[in-house]
C-alpha cells in the first residue's frame, strides 16, 4: 500500500532586531489573562485552519492535509511500550527504549527560557502558561498525567506567554512531546514567528518512498520512523544555531541544514482540527551545553538534558543524547571519574526528594555501566532539593533545580 503522503515545510523569514532575554509572565498574572482568554476563545471564534497564516518566522514542521474523518476509523490501540515511540501507561519508557535511542545526540540548551508545567491547571481549562489566539485547547487527563488538549474542529494555535515576545537567541532548542488520534504529525505546524506565508528558505516534502528534499538536497526519512502513527507519543527536539538547524522525531535525526537565513524570535504552535491531538513537555532552552568547558573551568558538568519520568528514577529516552555525551567523555579520557549527583526541585516531601534523587544518580550511573563505563569510576549522591540552583518559584526555576551533575573525582 502507498505510504500516505507526508508534507513538512520549514521557513525562516527574515526578521528585524536582535535577541532579547525574555522571562515568563508572571503564573498569577498569567492565569487571569487565561481565563479572558477561555472566554474570547469559544467555539465561535473558530476558524479555516487552512487559512490559518500570520507574520514571520520558520514556516512549519507540517503542512496540512485533508484526511478522511477520524470517526469513521477505529482508534487504535496505544502500543505497550519497547520502542522509542512507545510508552506504557502514564508515559513511563521500556529499557529498550534507551537502546534505540544509543546514536541519539541531540543536547538541550543549558539556560531554560520556557518549561510547561500542567500538573497544577485544571482540567477544562485553558492552560495558564500559554496565549491562544485561534480555535480551541484546554487541559485534559491522557495517560494519567495532565497536558494540552486540541480538539477536533477548530483546532489551536497558541504560543507560550512571555513578557517578551522575541525571546529567541541565535541558538536555541525545543523540545515537546505529540500525539494524534489518527493522522500522527501530518496536520501540525510549527512557526518560529508571525508570518508563516513568508518566503521560504527551506522546503521539504515527503514522498511515497518517504525521501524528504528542500534548498539544498534531498534525504531519505530514516527507516522505522513512522510519523503518521496514531495515538503515539512522539519525542521532537529541534536546535537551531544561526543558519543551522536539526529536527529530530524520536532517536533519529533527519533534519540537518546549514542554509536558513534570518532570524527566529518566538515559537507558534498551529494545531490543525481533523482530529484531536495532545501535547506535553514543552521546554524551550537557550544556548548549548560543552561539556569539556564546563569540566575544565569548573571541575563538574550541570545537565539538564537527564530526564525521569514524573517522581520515578526511570530514565526518558530523549535523556540518551546527554547521557551519550558524557559516555564519550569517560571513553575519551580513561583517568576520568565522577561523583554523579542527583538534584530535585523542592515539590513533595524533602525526604523523599532525597531518597529519588539517589535513586536517580543510580539509574544514571546504571546506564553508563550498562554501556560499558567501568563501574569503579563513579560515584553516586543524592542531594534532593538541599542545593537548588536558585528559587523554585517558577516551572523554569524548578526545571533548572532538577539536575544531574557530574562532579570530577581528583
């Protein structure tokens, strides 16, 4: 059978001005605002998202496509987990995952800009952390954990709400978590401005035989990756850096360009309404991690790139592309060792945030022995939330309190 035609563009309209710091709107604020907005934004305000187009930026990741109704398709079952793109119940990863995610190198930026947190919103409503300007989204329970919900019909286009709106550096990622209930990536866009019917500098369409081109070439989508896979988490994590950019969709990484031109200064989220969709995890983070700088200079490496599943020391995949660079260093340097030290935020009890960050350094050194690291070369310390990095006052401070670091044994 063919493979339903997948189309993905990305553009990046040249914009004027520099970058700017930005910091979240303040959550109370944020909140009220949110509630205006769930009240300007019914059904009646819903709109051809087709038609969908404001000003700027990288046009997006998905291009729509009219698709049969969702309704007159079973749902199908979401898989149990031992693959990368499978979860099990309440989003926790297999060990297999991590397998597949061994080649993942994709790191997070190391200053977090923005860091959704839904588990405190209510259900119904319009999360508090987020502009809609289009359509409809609200909070709702999927998978046993709180995240955003598009429904059928009108469809969402929202961004994140900050106090400023070009809040982009030169380098940067994102990272969040998808899923579709029928037609997995092929009806969401995501704009790194406001005019997405701007001149394109990077184009790719996906064929029958899955191969993707733009400006400069063409590359074959790695084999195994289905992104029309229904009721599915996906994992994506973009970096740009200047004129470069890489996508990434699950453990494989089919996006490599050195040619955008212009400047990114917000990310927009457009949602298309053929079905109902669901997102989670949005982390926008600034810069790079270098880790053979930061051992150097300071003796320890910070990551924020290790990742566990909401109050488990079960390792996320998407963890691999920090936890593979940090097997490379010990690789590299044989004399090497570390203190792996395991940091929360201060939500929950302060003793059982020490005794989860214990077993989080565990889980990590775990894995780095699994690889093949000797054993005898780390070391393992749970701090809890006794060292935060600063106030956990905000879902980007927490976000940086909880860290695993790697401190250089003399």
């Amino acid at each position: 059978m063919k493979k339903t035609l997948l189309v993905l563009q990305l553009m990046l309209s040249l914009l004027i001005g520099g970058a700017l710091q930005a910091q979240v709107e303040n959550p109370g604020n944020a909140a009220k605002t949110g509630a205006t907005d769930h009240a300007n934004n019914d059904i009646d305000n819903s709109v051809n998202n087709g038609l969908n187009k404001t000003e700027g930026a990288i046009k997006g990741l998905f291009k729509k496509k009219k698709k049969t109704d969702p309704a007159t398709t079973a749902k199908p079952a979401t898989p149990a987990g031992g693959t990368a793109t499978a979860a099990t119940a309440g989003g926790d990863q297999t060990t297999a995952s991590l397998t597949n995610y061994k080649n993942y190198d994709f790191v997070p930026g190391d200053k977090i800009i923005f860091q959704s947190d839904l588990a405190g919103e209510s259900v119904g409503e319009i999360p508090s952390q987020f502009t809609l300007t289009q359509g409809q989204m609200d909070v709702q329970q999927e998978d046993g954990e709180n995240v955003i919900h598009t429904p059928k019909g009108p469809g969402a286009r929202f961004s994140p709400r900050m106090k400023d709106m070009q809040y982009l550096p030169d380098q940067f990622t994102i990272e969040f978590d998808f899923k579709d209930e029928l037609f997995g990536f092929d009806h969401l866009d995501i704009y790194f401005g406001d005019n997405d019917d701007a001149d394109g500098q990077i184009k790719m369409i996906g064929g029958d035989n899955a191969s993707f081109s733009w400006s400069n070439g063409d590359v074959d989508a790695p084999e195994g990756l289905d992104l029309s896979k229904p009721m599915t988490w996906h994992h994506i994590a973009i970096a740009i850096n200047k004129n470069a950019g890489k996508i990434y969709m699950d453990q494989y990484r089919f996006v490599n360009v050195n040619n955008l031109v212009g400047k990114a200064n917000k990310i927009v989220f457009n949602v298309h309404g053929y079905e109902h969709s669901w997102i989670k995890n949005i982390r926008i983070a600034a810069g790079g991690i270098d880790i053979y700088k930061e051992m150097t200079t300071d003796n320890k490496i910070v990551t924020h790139g290790i990742l566990f599943d909401v109050n488990k020391s079960t390792i996320r995949p998407e963890s691999m592309g920090t936890i593979n660079s940090i097997y490379k260093l010990l690789q590299a340097t044989p004399a090497l060792k570390f203190e792996v030290d395991g940091h929360t935020d201060n939500t929950g009890d302060a003793a059982h945030n020490l005794t989860l960050s214990q077993q989080r350094a565990d889980a990590v050194k775990a894995q780095l022995v699994a690889m093949g690291i000797d054993a005898s070369r780390l070391t393992t310390k749970g701090f809890g939330d006794t060292k935060p990095m600063g106030p956990n006052d905000t879902p980007e401070n927490k976000a940086i309190n909880r860290r695993v670091e790697f401190v250089k044994i003399p």
